[in-house]
C-alpha cells in the first residue's frame, strides 16, 4: 500500500499560475513518453509516486499519448486508482485534445465535435469525473478560432475542467483566444510552450504577451527532447529515442549542434550541476515562466532532473556564457504550429 512522504510540501517553492490562485510546482511531470501500453507499468508507477514524494502535484497528459494511443492515460488512471484515490485533491491533472487521435475527420483538430469528444474519452480512461486543466494541444488552420475557444468554455460550464489553456500558439493567436475566453467569462489559465535552450521562439513576443494578460506559462521539451543531456556527447546510444525511429528524428543531431551542447555541459560541470538540470533551472530562470514540464524513463532520471531546483541561480557572466551555445538549433517541431496566425 503506498503511503506518500509526509514531509513532500516542505521544500517546494510552489509558484502561482498567472492571476490565478492556482500554484503549480517549479517541475511537473509529463507522461508524454514512457508511460504507454508499450512500457512497463511498475517502472511509471514507481516514478508517479516518486514525483509525489518530492513534490510534484501536476501530472500533464494528452488524449493520443502512449503508445498506443490512450494508453497513458490509461495507465494513469489504474495508477490514480490504486495509489492516489485518497490524494486527489492534492494533484493536478491536465490533458489535451487537437493532435490526431482517432480515425476519420473528427479525430484530429479543434472542431467542438473533437474537442467535446476527445475529453469524454479522456475521462473514462482515467476514471475521473473532471481535469483540473484541459488544453487545446494545438492551433489549427481549418477550424474558426471562435470554435474552439466555445468548446473550451463549454467543458469549464459543464465541470469537466476547472481551468482551460492553450499550447504551441503564437503570441496573436493566444492573445486572441485569450480575448474571446475573456467575453465568455473563462479565464484562460496557462500556455505550454516548448522552450528550451536550443529553442528560443517563445522569447520572441510571447512571454512578453503572457506576462501582460497574467497567463502562466509551462514549458514543455526543456531538455530538447534529450539533446540537452550527456546522452548524445558521444554520439547516438542505442536506446536513444532517435534510435528507436520516435518523434526525435536523427537529422537534428548535426555536429553543429553537438558542438553546442557540449558548450553547455561544459558550462553545466563548472556549476556542479548535469548538464539537464541547468538547462531546467535556466528555463524557469524567467519570471513568466510559471513550470518546467519534464519527462522520466526511471527514478533516477527523475531524481537528477528535480535536482535541477538545487541550484537555479545564474550569475550575468553564466547567462552571457550561456548564450554563446544557447542558439537556436532548428530543433522545433512544432514550429509552424505556433506560426499559425
């Protein structure tokens, strides 16, 4: 029976998302990856409860994440189930919808009819009766940004989530969906971005937008999907992601790029820190930046990325340092997503 520590809050510098009066931890779990069908089930479950002992309260998920498809948050929901059913009030759960998730013309996109349904699925698979955030996952050409923004502002109206966000819009795209929230009385509560430092773009206007409209911002992809750990200093291990023909192609592992990262662990190393755990106290070195939202294949991996909280300061000569390698590195994948106007 798992009893969770009892000294979990003491150390944590709970941050508050936005104008909201909702706080999320510094570091938040994703189950984007290892966490499907095709995973071992203990292995996440020992890393779910893990991050609870050390703090984290928010676990982020999305409708198409496993694989296969649904079975994160699947698993989840037998992990809620068996460990968390006494704690759930102390967690917050979020997930998504706008990837393709489901065969035909509803199940892919930010139609009400997909965002609608998609969440109803996402309930029953994790057996719960509402999500504390929901997200549309993406901005879509094809559907009336006015469609989705009703659809969100349907499933607060209907309890089906206490808050709303948006992920990988653009600075005018978020603020008018944030405009069109706000006539309906829905805030919008947070963006997930992806950031990191070989990802720049959100530097760009949008942390400058959120910050004026009091939107949190969680960033997703702080590590650049791993290109910012010791992993690929020698070149590619063969259990690499990109080895394995995942959603991290091979081609962005130019010398170039290799080049930088070894820049920055150098850099890492005279900080006492790995390489991942500066790259996720330089993240959430921005005071928009609300949350970093982290990934784990084990406890260990956890473990030294929390770590990164240890030491999350910078000096002006570590920044400059820094921003020799910290260069954009064409690395972001959804990158016309966030184009889209």
């Amino acid at each position: 029976m798992y009893i969770p520590s009892k000294d979990r809050y003491d150390d944590v510098a709970y941050a508050r998302c936005g104008m909201s009066g909702l706080k999320l931890p510094p570091i938040s779990l994703g189950l984007w990856q290892n966490f499907g069908g095709a995973d071992v089930f203990e292995t996440g479950r020992s890393i779910i409860r893990r991050a609870f002992d050390r703090g984290v309260t928010h676990f982020d998920l999305a409708n198409n994440y496993g694989p296969p498809y649904g079975s994160a948050e699947e698993n989840f929901g037998k992990i809620l189930g068996a460990d968390f059913s006494a704690y759930r009030d102390e967690l917050i759960i979020s997930s998504k919808a706008g990837w393709d998730m489901w065969p035909g013309p509803y199940g892919i996109g930010g139609s009400r009819k997909h965002v609608l349904a998609s969440l109803d699925q996402s309930l029953k698979r994790m057996k719960l009766d509402y999500v504390d955030i929901f997200y549309s996952h993406r901005p879509t050409e094809d559907v009336p940004l006015e469609e989705t923004m009703a659809a969100l502002t349907q499933i607060v109206r209907q309890g089906k989530a206490l808050y709303v966000g948006i992920s990988s819009y653009g600075p005018e795209r978020t603020r008018a969906a944030y405009e069109l929230l706000k006539k309906e009385g829905v805030p919008l509560l947070i963006h997930q971005p992806s950031y990191s430092m070989l990802n720049r773009w959100i530097e760009d206007k949008l942390l400058d937008t959120l910050q004026e409209l009091g939107v949190g911002c969680i960033a997703f992809s702080p590590l650049a999907q791993g290109l910012l750990t010791s992993k690929y200093l020698n070149g590619v291990p063969k259990d690499a992601r990109v080895a394995r023909s995942g959603s991290f192609s091979e081609q962005l592992l130019s010398e170039e790029a290799i080049e930088k990262v070894r820049g920055l662990n150098s850099i890492a190393q005279s900080r006492g820190q790995s390489l991942a755990q500066m790259a996720i106290a330089w993240t959430l070195r921005h005071p928009a930046v609300t949350s970093a939202l982290i990934g784990a294949r084990n406890v260990e991996q956890l473990d030294d990325s929390l770590d990164a909280l240890n030491n999350t300061k910078f000096t002006e000569d570590e920044l400059k340092n820094i921003d020799r390698f910290a260069i954009e590195s064409g690395i972001d994948l959804w990158r016309r997503q966030s184009q889209i106007v």
